[in-house]
C-alpha cells in the first residue's frame, strides 16, 4: 500500500502520487483500486530519491536517467542476442568449410605419373630438334 511504500522509501505518500502522475512509477492496482507497491517499485523509489536529493536532479532528468537506462538495457538483449547469432553462424561457417573440405580432398588427387603412362619419344613418330655444341678433338700428334 501507499503508506508502507512510502515509508520503506523514506518519502511521504503524496510525493508517491507525483511520482505516479508523472509516469515514474506504476504500481499495480488491486480490485478495489488500492495501489500495491512490489519490492521493485520500492527499489525505483529509492533510486528516484537519491537522484533527486543526492545528485539534485529535477523529475524531468529522472525520467531521461531512466528512459536511457532503459535503452542500455534493450541494447544490452539486442547485443547479447547477436552475439549469439554471430556464434551461430560461425559455427555453421566452419561445419559447411570442414564438410567442403572433405568433400574436395576426395576429389583433388596430384598426379603422379605411372612408368607405364610415359611413351618413349621414337613410339610417337615426333622428331625433337637438337641443338648439339659438337668441336671434334683435335689431336697432338
């Protein structure tokens, strides 16, 4: 209830109905139209205290301090989330670069050349040029 929130908060209950009118807090409602304050809403009340009192914030730079921790938090998901993906999709990379591997040592063979591939050059009917450096001896006689 309004009373015990405000008093785990340190703060009197009409500064609760601020904070709620100007969208800070949001506390559930029960049947009757009584306002339930959860240990959450305790914490963010606590946390709106000591922003206004410690840091002398106004309301208006509660409410950005908390729309941007909240972005943070979004980005935090969004980066975690890709980072998983990242993962992901390297895993599947190097699965499908292992599985093209395998498949292309199967199919590249070097070659070697077996003793019987090889035609001697005279079987083929090919004359191949020589050019022969050829000086006679001369003799010491």
């Amino acid at each position: 209830m309004i009373s015990v929130a405000a008093e785990l908060a340190g703060m009197h209950p009409q500064t609760l109905r601020i904070y709620e009118a100007r969208g800070l807090i949001t506390p559930r409602r029960s049947p009757k139209g009584t306002r339930l304050y959860s240990d959450e809403d305790v914490e963010r009340l606590r946390r709106i205290q000591e922003l206004t009192t410690e840091l002398g914030m106004n309301l208006a730079g509660v409410e950005k301090v908390f729309e941007l921790e909240a972005e943070i938090e979004r980005l935090r998901r969004r980066l975690r989330a890709l980072e998983r993906r990242a993962a992901q999709v390297e895993a599947e990379l190097r699965a499908e670069l292992e599985r093209t591997r395998r498949a292309l040592s199967t199919e590249i063979v070097p070659y070697q050349p077996q003793p019987r591939d090889l035609v001697p050059v005279r079987e083929l009917g090919v004359t191949i040029p020589v050019e022969r450096s050829y000086t006679r001896p001369t003799s010491n006689r």
